[in-house]
C-alpha cells in the first residue's frame, strides 16, 4: 500500500529477447528488468563480447535497472546469426546509438544510461558525446583514455608490482617482452597476464557465485529468453579476440583528449582501485580537463580492469554515485 493507503502500481517486469535490424544485418538486443519504470542501463562490452548470456550473473542489477544488453558486430548471437560484420570504432558507436533508440521506443524511455566496460569505453564516450539526446549519464570503467599513455604506466606498474612480491617468473616475462607498443600480439598477451590480471577481490566475488547462477551462466536453461532459440552459440573467446585483432589498431591510436572536450551528459568514471590496464591517474586527467554537467572518478575497492564483475560493490557504486544524477 502507498502512504496515502492505495494500492501501489503493479510492477511491469520486462525478459525480452530478439534479433532488430541494425546497419542492415540481424543484431541481437535483450531487455530485462524487475520494472519497467526504472532507469534503462545499456551496458557496452568490449568489441566480439557478449555479455547477454550473463544475464543470471546480473540479475541483481534488474531490481534497480532495466538492462539492455547487445551482442555486438562479431561476438555472440549477433556472430552466429549475421557473420562476420565491418568492424570500426565509429561504426560500433553508430550501431550502439541504434541499439539505444530501438531500446528506449521498446521501454518507452526517452533516455538510458550507457555503461561502457572496457573497449567498450571507447564506444560509449563517443555515444556520450554525439547522442546527449540518448544518454541520461555515462559512466566508464575500465576507461580507456589514451591507449598508449595507458600501457606504458600500466607496464610500469605491474613490473614495480611482481618486484615488491619477488615474482620472480613475472619479472622475467615481463622485461622478455619490455614495455609497449607491441607490434606483436603475442608479446602484449604476454604482458597482459600481469598487466590484466584478476585482483583477489575479482576472483572472490566469481567464486561467491552460487552453484545455480554459475550453472546458469556457463549454460542457459531450457526457456532462457535472453539467448535466441536453435542458434548454436559463438565461442566467446575466439570472437573478442577476432574483433579485437580487427581494431587492434585503432583501439592503440585512440586518445579522448582529441574529442571534442564538451559533454552535454554528467560522467562517471567507476574505476578499480588496482587497475593496471587502465591507470585510473590518466582516467582522472581525463575528467579535470572536460566540461560536463559533472564529471569524476570513483573507485571500486580491490577492483581492477574488471571491477565490473564485483557485481555487488559495482551495483553499490552505481546506486550511489549515478542513480542521483537521473532525477
């Protein structure tokens, strides 16, 4: 009942799932939630990720956000249905700004807030900034800034790091491959064993998971509407690793200080504390120098560039220092 004694609306619940025609290919979109009336929460993945599949690892998130989920150009449903798609940086982000229009008509939303994860950053700063009319805030994790700057600290700071433990097999791999760039994968997938290594607080909230949702993670169940039916699933790490070559590239030579520094949408950067593969410091320069509505660096204690996946402390995080800015 309401303060007033009425009886209270009843909550629209939302589990949708379905292919929409995005740059002229079948891309697949999910849509769930506790409520419909609460904020829409597009949750951007780096580029061949799927996080769709996930949708039992966050469904705690559903009772405060309605999710919208995409399996991306080149990964997931999106891969199995369409096949290989042109892959760019800016096509991605045109794709995203599709996603979040067919997901706001659908909801009947005017705006969503976007959560880039990773690669994912990249794309949603770019949504961020040339569809405000989409985005209610942005918030970045595992934010990628400049690339370059990025990898060298972080290089830096995981060989300082296995110095001060005595690792001394990391120390060696990692002054074997020196400090980037790498013109080879090989060498950078060396160094990333240290540099994007889980923190113990990641690997404890993994391990905290119960028998279901785990289960239910590596294998849907009989019914799931957020996995599309008779459609044989895509190797996950075999696509994020095939788009990943594809925008190897340009994901090296982005740099956010050469977008135009003016955001029309607040900015909320959820970094982990122990994020050696995006350095929160260039993260936090990052937020000085643009002109928002508002515009900072929070941190997930004990996270690092996967802080997204302390699913509980990051829900926290959104709730607390997000959910404000919404009104």
């Amino acid at each position: 009942m309401s303060a007033s004694g009425e009886a209270a609306p009843p909550r629209a619940s939302i589990d949708d799932g379905f292919f929409a025609q995005v740059r002229g290919a079948a891309q697949w979109i999910t849509l769930r939630g506790a409520d419909r009336a609460n904020p829409p929460l597009l949750i951007l993945p780096g580029p061949g990720a799927a996080f769709t599949r996930m949708a039992p690892f966050f469904a705690p998130w559903e009772a405060h956000y309605t999710l919208a989920q995409w399996d991306q150009p080149g990964g997931g449903a999106t891969f199995a249905r369409s096949g290989e798609l042109p892959l760019s940086l800016d096509r991605l982000a045109d794709d995203a700004a599709t996603v979040a229009e067919i997901a706001l008509a659908r909801l009947g939303a005017d705006k969503l807030v976007v959560l880039g994860v990773s690669g994912g950053s990249i794309v949603g700063l770019k949504l961020a900034q040339s569809r405000p009319d989409l985005v209610a805030a942005y918030v970045g994790t595992g934010q990628i800034v400049c690339w370059a700057r990025q990898a060298a600290l972080g290089y830096r700071m995981a060989l300082i790091a296995a110095k001060a433990r005595g690792h001394a097999a990391a120390v060696a791999e990692l002054e074997g491959v020196g400090p980037p760039p790498y013109p080879e994968l090989e060498r950078e997938l060396v160094a990333g064993r240290y540099v994007n290594a889980q923190t113990p607080a990641e690997a404890a909230a993994f391990a905290a998971l119960s028998p279901d949702v785990a289960a239910a993670v590596a294998a849907p169940p009989p019914g799931a509407r957020y996995v599309p039916d008779g459609l044989p699933p895509a190797d996950p790490s075999a696509r994020a690793l095939a788009a990943y070559l594809a925008l190897r590239a340009e994901i090296a030579a982005f740099d956010a200080w050469r977008l135009e520094p003016r955001f029309e949408v607040p900015l909320v950067f959820l970094q982990g504390s122990d994020d050696l593969y995006t350095p929160t410091a260039e993260v936090r320069a990052y937020a000085a120098h643009v002109s928002a509505p508002t515009a900072r660096v929070e941190i997930i204690d004990g996270g690092g560039h996967s802080a997204v996946f302390m699913r509980e402390a990051f829900l926290l995080a959104l709730n607390r220092h997000v959910r404000p800015l919404l009104g």
